[in-house]
C-alpha cells in the first residue's frame, strides 16, 4: 500500500504541492478576440500552405547540395 493512501484506500484530502514548485505566470486578461469558422478555416489553411512550401524548399535545398 502507498504510504500517501490512508488504510482506507483513499487519498489525503488535502495535499501540499512541493516546495520547488515555481510561480505561476499571470494569465493575460486582456480583450477576447472571436473569429469565425470560415476566417479559422483560412487562416489554418494559410499556415499549412506555409509550412508545406517551406517543406519543399528545405527538400530542394538538400538534393541541389
């Protein structure tokens, strides 16, 4: 049995975090900003493009070599 379980099988109802546990980072509260399907859609297919054509310049680049 694991010395963290109580002989009942269940947890501790409370558990401290490690003390080398690092700050969290402040999450932004700033203005949501909403898009649509559509506009997601193209921008998604926008950074696939991209990435696809840096792909093949990187495989041109190597067989030119």
């Amino acid at each position: 049995m694991s010395k963290a379980m109580k002989p009942d099988g269940k947890a501790p109802a409370s558990t401290a975090l490690p003390a080398q546990t690092s700050p969290t980072t402040p999450i932004d509260e700033g203005p949501q900003q909403f898009i649509t399907r559509e506009e997601f859609k193209d921008l998604l297919v926008k950074v696939l493009c991209n990435l696809f054509q840096q792909s093949l310049q990187q495989t041109g680049d190597r067989t030119e070599r």
